[in-house]
C-alpha cells in the first residue's frame, strides 16, 4: 500500500510539473501583446475553455477527496487563465471584449453552474461524482481531438511552423504521468482520456520528424480561396487548444499561433 501511494505522489508531482509548463506556454504571445498594446490577431477562446476545464477538474477532484495533485495543478490553471484573459480583455478591441464576455456567460457562468446544479443535489455521492466524472472525461475527449486540426494543416501545407516540437513532447509527457495517476488511484475518468492525448502526442512527433526539412509551403501555395488581396489579413490558428488542454484536466492546451 505505501508503495502504491508513492508511485501516485511521484507522477502527481511530475504531471503537476508538466502541466505546469504547459501552461506558461503562452506568455510570450501575452508579452507580444503587452509590447504592442493590442491583442488584435489572436482570440479568447483557449482561454476560457481552459478555464472552464479547470473549474470542472477542481469541482471533481473536492468531491473525490484524494486526488489532491488534480487540486493544485488546476488551481494554479484559474490563476493563469484569468490572468490571461484579464490581459487580453484589457487590450483587446472592443469587438472582441463583447466576444470574450459572451464566452465566460457561456462557459464559465452558464456552462459550470448547469454542471454544478445538475450533480450537486444528487443525493447519492457516489452516483454524484459518476456523473460528473463523465462530463470531465467527455469535456477532456473533445478537447483532445482538437489537436486533428493542426494535424491536417502541417500535413497540407508540408510545415511544421504551426506545430513546435518542444510543446508536443510535453503534452506527450503530462499525458503520460496524468494516465498513471489515474490508473494508480483507478480512476479511469483521469487515465483514459489521456490515452488519447499520447496518442496525438506521439502523432505530432512523428510528423515534426517527417516534415522538418521540408520545404515551407506558404498558405497562398496549399490554398489559392486564401491568397491574401490587397489588404492585410490576420490568419489565426487556435487548433492547438486540444494540445491542454484538457489541461483544465491536465494543464493542457493553451497554446496557439499568430501567422
């Protein structure tokens, strides 16, 4: 038993540290937005939905009582994500302030307090914390297919660009140590969607290695519907949200590029 609980510390401790990581991604985008004042080109939306995951994990983890490294690495994930959302709302045009509102109303207000009140007055807690387990691990799911997108782009436009390898293998690692910690405290609402994380992890990976030397192929090449016209145009890619994104579950996802 002792031994047990001490492989649940240790990968608790390495999937809070990979999450950890994960999650400071996107700083230096946010310094970008600092220095230019303007947050036009890049959209909430990673934001918010990482928030909302956090939320939901935290929600989960108090009425499961021992899973406490699912308490510390989201809790760490409301403070980065409000961060900065707070950061893109405080310079970002007013169009897309109204947006960002709309999204917390939906995700974070409606969204968790439907969650809340649909389980929270279940009177048996063990039919309880079943029922929100399936949201999560759903929530999780879908957040982790996400990463098809930027699959299909590097595949199309034969780059890698869109696609940093150092972020793949740390989604690839905290799937690895967060499938652990589930399986350790059989929980399989924490283990399996990270099966599916590793997965597209490892996918990622081996198209960075295929893709790396070839040559870049600029978007007007790999579509002529998105030949820029006289005007400049702003293309932005939030397909990388699924890479944590389930990291509400995991610390995951935030990431995304300005092209």
């Amino acid at each position: 038993m002792a031994l047990h609980l001490s492989w649940v510390f240790i990968f608790g401790i390495l999937g809070n540290a990979v999450s950890f990581m994960v999650s400071l991604a996107p700083l230096p985008a946010f310094y970008q937005i600092y220095k230019k004042k303007t947050s036009e080109g890049f959209q909430s939306i990673p934001y918010v939905v990482s928030l909302f995951s956090a939320m939901l994990w935290i929600y989960y983890a108090l009425l499961k009582k021992d899973a406490m490294f699912l308490i510390t690495i989201n809790t760490f994930c409301i403070f980065i994500q409000t961060f900065y959302i707070v950061t893109y709302f405080y310079y970002g045009p007013k169009k897309e302030k109204i947006v960002t509102v709309k999204l917390m109303l939906l995700f974070n207000v409606f969204g968790f307090g439907l969650v809340f009140l649909s389980t929270f007055f279940l009177p048996n807690p063990s039919i309880r914390l079943m029922v929100l387990g399936y949201i999560c691990m759903a929530f999780s799911l879908a957040v982790f297919v996400a990463p098809l997108a930027i699959v299909r782009k590097v595949i199309k436009t034969k780059s890698v660009e869109f696609m940093p390898f150092t972020l793949s293998v740390f989604l690839t690692l905290g799937a690895v140590m967060w499938f652990f910690y589930g399986l350790l405290l059989k929980d399989m609402n924490i283990a399996v969607p990270n099966v599916l994380g590793f997965v597209f992890g490892i996918l990622q990976m081996i198209l960075y290695a295929f893709y790396k030397n070839h040559p870049k192929k600029t978007v007007e090449e790999s579509d002529p519907k998105l030949q820029l016209s006289d005007h400049p145009m702003v293309v932005v890619d939030v397909a990388k949200l699924g890479s944590d994104g389930g990291k509400g579950n995991n610390g995951r996802d935030d990431a995304f590029n300005k092209v």
